[in-house]
C-alpha cells in the first residue's frame, strides 16, 4: 500500500463530516432565513395594524367633538323649547 491509498482512506471520512458540518450551517441558515421572513412580515402587519389603530384614534377624537357639540346644542334647544312652552302658557291665560 502506497501513501495515496491511505491518503484516499483518510479523505472519505475527513470530506464526510466536512458536507456535513457544511449542510448543518446550510439548514441552520435556511431557517434564519425563514424566520427573519416571518419577523418582517409580522412587522409589516404590525406597522399597517397600527397606522390603522392611530387612524381610528383620529376619527374618534373627531365624533367625541361632533358628540359634544351635539349635547350643548341640545341643551340649548332644550332650554329654548322649555321658554317657549312658558311663553305659550302665558298666552293661553
């Protein structure tokens, strides 16, 4: 036996574990990959869900306002309408 048959004995295993320390990495990597997919994409949906929330904060604030012009229009018409029914009371004596 020659130094190159001994060479070829040593390289089988040697270029074994050398693949498959190399295709570890390579599924390791993949799933890095696929998760950091899967953060961004949540990011994603969590950036639109959230404009989306501050949009509804905005509209909110906004009926709140309409709401309480409404009430101190009512109060005022309530107050009217309660002059006037004295008025007319007065009238009808």
């Amino acid at each position: 036996m020659d130094i190159y048959h001994y060479l070829e004995l040593l390289l089988v295993p040697i270029t074994s574990v050398v693949t498959w320390a190399a295709a570890r990495r390579k599924r390791r990597n993949d799933a890095v990959n696929a998760l950091q997919g899967t953060v961004d994409m949540l990011v994603q949906k969590n950036n639109t869900i959230y404009k989306e929330l501050i949009d509804t904060r905005k509209e909110l604030a906004a009926a709140m306002v309409k709401i309480g012009t409404l009430e101190s229009n009512q109060e005022k018409l309530l107050l009217e309408n309660s002059e006037l029914k004295q008025l007319i009371e007065r009238y009808r004596k």
